[in-house]
C-alpha cells in the first residue's frame, strides 16, 4: 500500500491564537495522544506526490493552530475504509457523507463544500436544473460520488464511473459522456485550463444538483473524539474570518455569516484580493444569502461598507492589476486532453 504521511505539529499561529483569545473561541487543554486521519488521492484536494491539495493545507493548518497532534495519511480507497474499520486510522479527514450510515463518527462541520454540477462543453447543460434532466444520458463522475446511497439511487441516468479526477475529464475530452458531474472547484481549475490554451470553457449546469461538504469523521471510540472535532471547528471558522481560505482556494471573495446574524457576509484576504475583483463570482462557505446587512471582511478586519473594506485592501498594499491565476491541475498531464477539444 503507497501512501504518504504528513506530521501537523503544535506551532501555534501568532495571529490565529490572538483571534481565538479575543473570540472567546480558546478550549481548554486536551490531553490527546497522536490521532491518524487518513484519505484516498483527489485532485487538487488530497495528494500523495506533493502536488496542489487545498484540504490538506486546510486541515493541516486547523490542527496545528488549534495545537493539537494529528497525522494525515494519504492511502489508495481499497485500503482507506479497512484501515478505519480496524483502528489503523482513527477516522477519515477529507469524508463526504452521501447517505452512509455514520454512527460510527464524531463528525466536525463541513468545513469546505462540495457543490456538485454538471458541466459540459454544450451550452445547453445550462438548462439542467436536477438530476432528473439528465435522465437517460450518459454522464460521467467520479467513484468516490458514483459509489454512495445517495448516487445509487439516481438510476434513471447511464452512469460512466471512472477511478480519478483526469479519467472523468477524458469522458469529456473524448465525447465519450456529454456530461460530467463534479465540484464546481474542480470544473472551475478545469477552465483556468481552457482558457490558458484559448479553448472554449466548460458551462455549468443552471444550479446545483448536490450540496454536501467536506468533514472530519473521527470515530466515537477515540479518546477526547468531541473535544477534538470542536477545536477543529473553531479554529476553521477563525481561519476562514481571517482570510486564510482566501488563499488556500485563491478566491478573492468568499462569503460566509461570521457574525451570527444569519446574513452571509463577504471575506477577503489582502494576499489575493484585490480593489478590481467583484463580489459577483463569490464563494460561500455556508448556506446563508448575502444581503445589504452584509459585512465586509478584510484580514480579519470588519467594514460596514464595500467602500471601506477596498480601502483597506489599498492601505495593505494590494495591487490593482492581479496575476493571472494558475490552475492546480498538472497542466502538462491535462494537455493531452485540451488537444481533443
């Protein structure tokens, strides 16, 4: 079995820990030998080669500013469920619940959803709004989507499952699958591609056709299992105020209600956000609608206006003229698939 491990130390974040101080957000002590986490390879997600993998960022640094002693492994999906059932990991950290049984796990908040689309270099995917407008076509996903209560259900569709990232996007590629249905993270680093080669880009299904997320499931019988999972959750939500996903998803805007008020408000990080990008194209890291009772966040810093948080992206030396983004899948590898487009 291949598989790579990653060690999250206790380096405490300076800024993290004055905002968990000042939020009220700081647990007391745990005492908690090493817990391991593991997951299979996903692309741009989870990696077993070094390449681009925003979870592992995420988690990574979750743990370690909530200074608590975790292990990441990364293993192939055969082992992945067998090493959880028989305690060789004590739970999974990039977990997508679609309809398991999960009595079994403490399960954190989602701390990064999963939209799922479909996609398709036809404009007219545009007009698919449910799983039902896809009946009787063929589509292609992914097995971690394809095997799960939740997909086996939908059995009016002529599912193409395929074992990775790239092979689904061949099924495009090929004209093999009319349609694709995957994150919309995934379909967008996609697009950076096409667009860099002057190709036409992926349409998007009219909304999406599957909300879920990201979670850690740690199981019950691992000491401090609650404990453990609520310090991670709160140390994701300081991360996310204070820009952190900004980054790590390289999104100008996120949204996100940080205030309780059940009204979304707009985040910004001033290492990737700059006065020219719009609110337009923002994504939310959880269900609430924004609203004119919205705030805006900057580096951790709260504005009522849209005025005054772009003055505050100049006053911290953002650049109007931004770099062009680069997508996080291995453009060399792909290129063979945007020759057939």
């Amino acid at each position: 079995m291949r598989q790579i491990v990653t060690r999250v130390g206790k380096q405490l974040s300076g800024m993290l820990f004055m905002a968990i101080c000042l939020s009220g957000a700081l647990l007391p002590n745990i005492a908690l030998s090493q817990s391991v986490l593991g997951a299979s390879p996903f692309e741009t997600y989870v990696s077993d080669n070094g390449e681009p993998a925003k979870l592992m960022k995420i988690v990574n640094s979750a743990f370690e500013q909530a200074e608590l002693d975790v292990e990441l492994r990364v293993m192939r999906d055969a082992f992945l469920g067998s090493a959880v059932l028989i305690g060789k990991v004590d739970g999974r950290f990039a977990y997508i619940q679609l309809g398991e049984n999960t009595d079994e796990y403490v399960l954190s908040n989602i701390y990064l959803p999963i939209n799922l689309y479909a996609v398709s270099k036809k404009f007219g995917v545009e007009n698919v709004m449910r799983f039902a407008h896809l009946n009787d076509n063929r589509v292609a996903v992914e097995n971690r989507f394809a095997n799960t209560p939740e997909f086996r259900l939908l059995k009016n569709i002529k599912w193409s499952r395929n074992p990775s990232t790239f092979d689904a996007f061949k099924q495009l590629a090929d004209d093999r699958a009319p349609y694709l249905v995957t994150t919309k993270l995934l379909a967008e680093e996609f697009n950076l591609l096409l667009e860099n080669d002057n190709e036409e880009q992926l349409h998007f299904s009219g909304k999406p056709l599957m909300t879920t997320g990201f979670q850690i499931a740690l199981r019950k019988n691992v000491p401090n299992a609650k404990a453990t999972i609520e310090a991670f959750n709160k140390a994701i939500s300081v991360m996310q105020k204070l820009g952190q996903f900004n980054e790590i998803l390289k999104k100008p805007w996120l949204t996100k209600d940080v205030n309780n008020d059940n009204v979304a408000d707009f985040i910004a990080s001033s290492a990737v956000t700059r006065t020219n990008h719009t609110l337009e194209h923002a994504y939310a890291l959880d269900n609430y609608a924004t609203s004119s009772k919205s705030l805006y966040v900057v580096n951790g810093q709260s504005f009522n206006t849209l005025e005054d948080a772009q003055e505050a992206l100049e006053a911290a030396n953002a650049q109007e003229n931004a770099s062009q983004p680069q997508s996080s899948l291995d453009a060399t590898i792909y290129k063979q698939l945007i020759r057939k487009w």
